[in-house]
C-alpha cells in the first residue's frame, strides 16, 4: 500500500497536514491534543521516511545474501525476520 505521494507536516497545534492535496491546499489529516505534539511529529517523520527505510532494508537483506551465499542458521534466522519484517511493510 502506498501512502500519498505529498510530504505529511504537523503544525504547531499538533495537527498533521499533507501538503499538494486538493488544489495544492494543505489537507488535515489528524488533529491531535496539544500535549501530542511529540507524537504527531513521529507519525509525519515515520510516513515521510517509510519508503527510504524499507528501500535502505532491501538492500541490506540483498547485501547480506551477496556476502554470505549460505548463511549460519543464527544469519537465516535473522534473514527471515528482515523478509518478514519487509512483507509487513509491504502489506
């Protein structure tokens, strides 16, 4: 599933926007209490960066195969939860 392709904000109010929406006009996704502000600020960093971290998990699953072309269990361990974890993310 893809999220919009406008970067996500939160404002001083706790409010997270995306920008480019209708008519290149700001559109409110969620309005959070004030004392959320931390929390909103998360959500737009995890949004604005999901598609760079799993691309970045990608590519160290592939470099991990290309450097151990049979891996220790403790490695294939390891290298089912990476897939697992990309799968999810994917969903």
């Amino acid at each position: 599933m893809e999220h919009t392709p406008w970067r996500w904000h939160e404002t001083m109010d706790a409010e997270i926007l995306i920008e480019g929406g209708q008519e290149n006009d700001p559109t409110l996704i969620c309005s959070m209490f004030h004392w959320q502000s931390e929390e909103a600020a998360f959500i737009v960093r995890a949004v604005n960066n999901h598609a760079k971290l799993l691309d970045a998990l990608e590519q160290a699953v592939l470099f991990i195969e290309g450097v151990f072309p049979q891996p220790s269990p403790l490695l294939k361990q390891d290298l089912a939860y990476y897939r697992g974890t990309i799968k999810e993310a994917n969903k």
